[in-house]
C-alpha cells in the first residue's frame, strides 16, 4: 500500500510548491521522468490508473512543472507494484 505522509497542504500546495505534508501523491505518466526524479537509489512504482477508484487529478495540465506528467492521486492507493 502507498500512504501519502498526510497533513494539511492543498493539492496545489503538493504539486506547484512540493509540499508533500498533504493527503496526495504524485505519480508521473512518463516512466523516463520517473527513473530520473527517483535517482539510482530510487524505487519506481507503478499501477493501473483504471483500477484506483480513489480521486485523482492530471496535475500536469495546471502544474507550473507540466513536463512531470504528473497524476496526483488522493488517500492511499493499493495494487502499486
């Protein structure tokens, strides 16, 4: 199971300014850019974005960061691999 760290930070608090003391997390449709912001320590995730049911936003259309192709999906999310 991914939990996000929980708090109180806004989604685009979460997305524009990194803050991750919120209820979301950040999840990149591009797997490239993902192995490059996870480094070679890093671990990659992946799911099927069909089978979460939970609330999630194509945060890339409005990020200021639009190249992350990023999914931000809210409350924690089961099934990652």
């Amino acid at each position: 199971m991914v939990k996000p760290w929980g708090g109180d930070a806004t989604l685009v608090e979460h997305v524009n300014f990194n803050n991750t003391k919120s209820e979301y997390t950040s999840w990149s449709l591009d797997i490239g850019r993902a192995r490059r912001f996870a480094g070679p320590e890093g671990t990659i995730l992946t799911v099927d974005l069909a089978d979460i049911p939970n609330q999630r936003f194509n945060s890339y259309e409005w990020s200021a960061f639009p190249r992350e192709m990023e999914v931000t999906i809210q409350g924690p999310i089961l099934g990652a691999r």
